[in-house]
C-alpha cells in the first residue's frame, strides 16, 4: 500500500541502515544505504529520497530512487548493517559495520557530484 504522499515504489524494509540529510546545495535529498532486509541478508543497496521544497508551504511530493553505480568507476561498498556515515565536502562517507563476514573496518565515499562509490585513496590507517 503507498504511503500518502509518497510516490513510486519503497525500498524493502530495513533495520541497522544509514539515512543521511545530503547538504542544501544537493537539493532536498536524503541518501539511504545498507542494513539488514527482513530476510536476514546484508544490503549494499543505496537510495536517495526527494523529499520535495520543505520550505513552507511544503510543496511536492517525496520519493525513492535506486543509486545504480558503474562498477567500471566504483563498486558500492559490501554489504552490511551498523555503520556509520556522514558527509564530508561532496562525499558521503560510510565507515565500518557488520558483514555477513564479521565486522568491517573500512572506509568507502560516495562522491555526491558523479555518484560514484570509491575508496579513498593512500594508506589509511584505521582504529
């Protein structure tokens, strides 16, 4: 059933995933990315949700639309539950989680201008 003023299909139903407010120069857009679906697997998927002028009057309507990368560029990070983003500049960056491997320790950037996922580049010490 569609949610009220939501339009196009829902990503499935999640737990454990990021859901982070892009900066205003990005529009009115939240990135959405990973967590564990009710069938117990470890997601990769990332979305972005328009959420319309909050400004008031509130105008448009607020919708999902899938992140599909070139994996030529970059492969999305693997998939996982419990890590942490934030925005840096014109990245998001995700960090750590838990895998169906175990937990994880790296650092993957999603640049919001190509939207294309990479890994930061040099060596990189890590907690």
């Amino acid at each position: 059933k569609p949610q009220e003023g939501l339009e196009g299909f829902t990503p499935d139903p999640r737990v454990n995933h990021t859901l982070t407010l892009l900066p205003k120069e990005y529009g009115f857009s939240l990135i959405m990315f990973g967590g564990r679906l009710n069938n117990g697997q470890h997601s990769s998927e990332t979305y972005r949700l328009d959420v319309g002028d909050l400004n008031p009057p509130r105008q448009g309507t607020w919708q999902w639309v899938e992140i599909i990368t070139n994996p030529a560029v970059g492969s999305p990070p693997a998939a996982r539950e419990g890590h942490s983003a934030e925005i840096f500049r014109n990245y998001l960056v995700i960090f750590g989680g838990l895998s169906a491997q175990g937990l994880m320790n790296d650092i993957q950037a999603l640049d919001l201008d190509s939207m294309e996922w990479q890994t930061p580049p040099g060596p990189c010490i890590t907690p």
